[in-house]
C-alpha cells in the first residue's frame, strides 16, 4: 500500500506521489565573469545531482565573444569554467546564476507529453484570463492585440522562479517585426499589467 503524499488532476489520474522523482534545490551560486573558473562545495549525494544555468545575456557585444560557463557537477559540489574563447578581444564572458540540487526518488511515471499538454492547458487558461480582464480595463489595448493576433504574431509566455522565491509568468504578444508588448505578468497569483 502506497502512504505519503499523493495527488491527482481533475480526472482522477495520480500526478505525483512519493514514488516520484522530485528536485530538491539545495544552493545557487552567481558567475561575475572576473574568475575564470571555480569550484562550489555541497553535499549532493542524497540523490542524482542536477544543475541549472540562468544567463543574465547572451550576447553583450556584436562581435558575440561572450564564453560561456561549462558546468560539471558530482556528490560532493559544483565546478564550472569559462569555454575558451576565440580571441581576446571584446571579451564579454556570459554572467548569471549556477542553480543546483538533487533528484530524489524514481523517473516521474507521467510521461513528458502529458506534462507539456498540461502545461500548455494552464498557460492557455492564464491568457485566457489575461485577455478577458484586459477587454474590461482597457477596450483599446486588447483590440490592438486581436489586430496583432490576427495579423500573425505569436504569444509569448516565459515562466520562471524569482530569487524571492516567487513563481513568475510574463505573457507578451509579438508581431511579424519582432515587437514585444508585454501583456502580463504574475506573481504566485497575483496579476499586474
């Protein structure tokens, strides 16, 4: 008999329990660029180490010389150094966060297909949302965003975690150019335009 935590979607169908395999943040550390290698020491062998790299750019100069951290990681911490670059000069190495922790548990029984359709039907209910309380505070703006829809563009939705510990969700539209128009934005359920 299964005991622990079990929960299921709307249909009944068991989305996670506790034979699942969970992530289990366990540190962050920052890449500044001015050190060109280094090593993080923590404890990770109370399951399958796993990291995560979130770049603060891309690219910072035309010339695109911006190496990139190679990460490995083991039971015992986090190593990464700069990827070598092509030449000296306008050397802009790419800053962000080294995310790291462990999976604990067995590989997830519901398969990737049926996460990302998920996924996609909660993202689909936010727009949803999102538009339908647009019509009301602002007729003009969501009459041009039908415009760009139509026309073409594409919703553009980013989910992300805050060092603040909050789950974020941008939604933008994007038109044929490349224009970006943010249409909203949440935190753990609380929506500003």
């Amino acid at each position: 008999m299964t005991a622990g935590l079990q929960i299921w979607n709307q249909n009944g169908v068991l989305m996670l329990d506790g034979t699942h395999r969970v992530g289990r943040f366990k540190g962050s550390l920052y890449l500044d660029g001015k050190v060109q290698s280094g090593t993080q020491a923590a404890d990770l062998s109370s399951g399958t180490p796993f990291w995560s790299f979130l770049p603060d750019f891309l690219f910072m100069h035309i010339n695109g010389n911006s190496p990139v951290p190679v990460v490995s990681i083991s039971s015992t911490g986090v190593s990464w150094a700069y990827s070598n670059p092509p030449t000296q000069s306008y050397l802009y190495p790419i800053t962000g966060w080294i995310f790291y922790g462990v999976f604990k548990g067995n590989h997830m029984s519901t398969n990737t297909t049926q996460l990302l359709g998920q996924y996609l039907t909660a993202a689909r209910g936010l727009l949803q949302a999102g538009l339908e309380q647009l019509k009301v505070e602002d007729p003009q703006q969501y009459s041009d965003v039908a415009v760009v829809a139509n026309a073409g563009g594409m919703f553009k939705i980013e989910t992300g975690m805050s060092t603040a510990g909050l789950f974020e969700v941008n939604i933008s539209i994007v038109d044929a150019t490349g224009q970006s128009v943010n249409l909203m934005h949440t935190e753990t359920g609380v929506v500003n335009h």
